[in-house]
C-alpha cells in the first residue's frame, strides 16, 4: 500500500517514482476522444434511456386527428353556409363540435411533441446538451419550457430541431452510424409547415423516426464503450 504524498516530504530515491493523488483535470487515460466545448455541466446531470416509437407513433394518430376534424369542421360550416335555415342549423352545430375537438386535439399533439423532446434531450450525453445557436448548456427542462415563452418560442424551435441535428454530427465522429444527417429533415420540419401546415405531423414523424434510429445505433456503442453519461434502457 503507497503511503499518502506528502508534497513537502523528501524526494524519492532515483528511478522511483512516488505516488501522488490523481490530477481531476487530466485527460482521462483510456476511451474514444470526446468532443468538447468550454460548457458548463452541472453536477449530477447524467443520459436517460433511449426514446421508444410509442410517443412518436401518438404524435403522428393526433396530427392525423386533429386534420381530419379541422377539415370536416371547415367543411361542415361552408356547408351550413350554402344551406341555411333549419338545416344548415345542424351542420353549423356539428361544425362548431368538430373544431372544438380540432382544438383539444391540437392541444394533446402539442404536449405529445414536447414530452417526445423532453426524452430525446434526456438521452442526449450532458456535455453535448449544446448548439452553434445557444452556446450555453440545455436541459431538458430548459428545452421544453422555453417553448412556452410567446414569440422567443419560435426561435427556440429552430435552436431545439436544428441543435438535435447537430448534437448528432457532433456524436456521430465518437458513435459512428448508418444513418445520414438529419440536418436537412430538420429544416424542411421546419420551414415547410409555415406555409403548409398539414405537412408538419407527418414531417415531424420523419424527423423523430431518424433521429431515433441515429440515437439507437449510437446508444449500442454508448453502452460498450464504458461511458458514463449513458446506460442501457
């Protein structure tokens, strides 16, 4: 058994070599290279479980919904609108009930997307929760509720989908995988529902089925390469 370093004590014999207590800054002696930048990690924050189908699955049934009942809701009104009298009265009535479900739907789509964000940021290793457009560290937390901020929140869209695609370039030099960038789905998930917007459920679809598969090849190599940001699902 070494005994304690005594950084005043005498020098060890020539050819020796004394023991002295590990330096926390040094770069660690075994394991891929990381990719780093100067980002604050706060203590504690670890990599959650991998994301499953499931909630990109409901994503996709409620973006469905909430079209079909915006659509029947339009049409029903346009036709209480041509009709009128006693019997357009039933077709506004339907009308009106089929966009306030439109509307709840809506509503439980938005809160699947964001549960769906909140998990894929949990997998994320914490040293790369970074992007070239917030430079600071973001938690999972921070991701979901700067979406509810009025107005900033279209920003932080762009931030949060084109961040995802990034972190994975950034983690696909350590955890290479068979799947593309996912950088260009990101932008057309992006731009394409501001003057299309019944493309956006399915292209959100794409977007999370692409990333999760990334995630999954990388998740696999995680595992097998002892790294302690993440752990089997």
């Amino acid at each position: 058994m070494q005994p304690p370093w005594n950084p005043y004590g005498p020098h060890a014999p020539h050819g020796s070599q004394p023991y002295a207590p590990p330096n926390p800054y040094a770069a660690p002696a075994a394991g891929p290279a990381m990719y780093r930048q100067n980002v604050f990690v706060p203590p504690g924050a670890n990599a959650g479980p991998l994301v499953g189908p499931a909630l990109r699955k409901l994503k996709l049934a409620a973006g469905i919904a909430q079209l079909t009942t915006l659509l029947g809701g339009t049409i029903a009104l346009i036709v209480a609108g041509v009709m009128g009298g006693e019997d357009g009265g039933v077709f506004i009535v339907a009308g009106m009930g089929l966009l306030g479900l439109w509307y709840m739907l809506l509503f439980a789509y938005s809160i699947v997307n964001v549960v769906w964000l909140y998990k894929f940021w949990s997998w994320i290793p914490p040293e790369q929760r970074h992007t070239s457009m917030w430079k600071k560290y973001i938690s999972p937390g921070t991701v979901v509720g700067f979406m509810f901020i009025p107005y900033f929140n279209i920003y932080w869209m762009f931030v949060v989908y084109l961040g995802i695609a990034d972190i994975m370039e950034r983690l696909r030099v350590q955890y290479p995988c068979s799947k593309g960038p996912a950088k260009t789905l990101a932008l057309l998930t992006l731009l394409i529902p501001l003057g299309f917007f019944p493309a956006g459920p399915f292209l959100q679809f794409m977007f999370a089925k692409h990333v999760e598969a990334m995630a999954e090849e990388m998740h696999a190599r995680m595992v097998g390469a002892a790294n302690p940001m993440a752990y089997a699902a």
